[in-house]
C-alpha cells in the first residue's frame, strides 16, 4: 500500500485492487471533509485488476481478525474493522456509497 493524504486524513491505498486502509478515525477525517475530498480519493484510486469481494482477512495494523459492520449504524454500505486497533478497510466504490447513502439521507432527513 502507497501512503497517502486528503482533506486532513492519512490513508494507504492498494494499487492493485483500489482498497482503502484508514487507521483510527482517519475515515472519519475523511467524511467530515466534505463530499469533494471523498470523491476525489474514490476517483484517484482505480484498481488495476477487477476487485474481489474480500474474504476473512487480518488487520494490517495490528494482525487481528478484521469485522464486518455498517457504516454510522443504519447505512447499507458494510465495512471490514478492527475492533482492536480503530481501523477500518475500504473496498473499491464503497467511498461513493457512503457519500450517496448520506446525501439521500440528508435530503429525506
């Protein structure tokens, strides 16, 4: 993974499948940015082969088993964290998920 930076946050992301490694509250540097900064790191990483849907896999961080759960509880789009160190995996397009689920959100809210 090549380190990289926007709207404040500290992210890795994969070359190969376009997967986001976002260390304790990183992401959500990320979201509070604002829409543009969250586009703009889903459109700057474009995998180079087709992603897989990710099997089990262990947190890079700390080498733990890393758990599914939903993005702010009631969204649709389901992330991979570690419950042991903070940090959250993100799949190629869910970025652009999270951003529509909250802008639908904001315009039904």
């Amino acid at each position: 993974m090549r380190s990289e930076v926007e709207g404040g946050a500290k992210y890795g992301a994969c070359p190969q499948c376009a997967g986001l490694w976002f260390g304790d509250g990183e992401l959500r540097k990320l979201m509070s940015s604002g829409a543009q900064a969250v586009e703009f790191v889903e459109d700057t990483n474009q995998p180079v082969r087709s992603p897989q849907v990710m099997a089990a896999s262990l947190c890079p961080d700390c080498g733990k088993m890393l758990m599914k759960y939903r993005y702010a509880y009631a969204s649709p789009v389901e992330l991979d964290g570690c419950e042991a160190c903070g940090g959250v995996f993100v799949q190629d397009g869910e970025l652009a998920a999270i951003n529509e689920w909250k802008s639908n959100d904001a315009a039904t809210g």
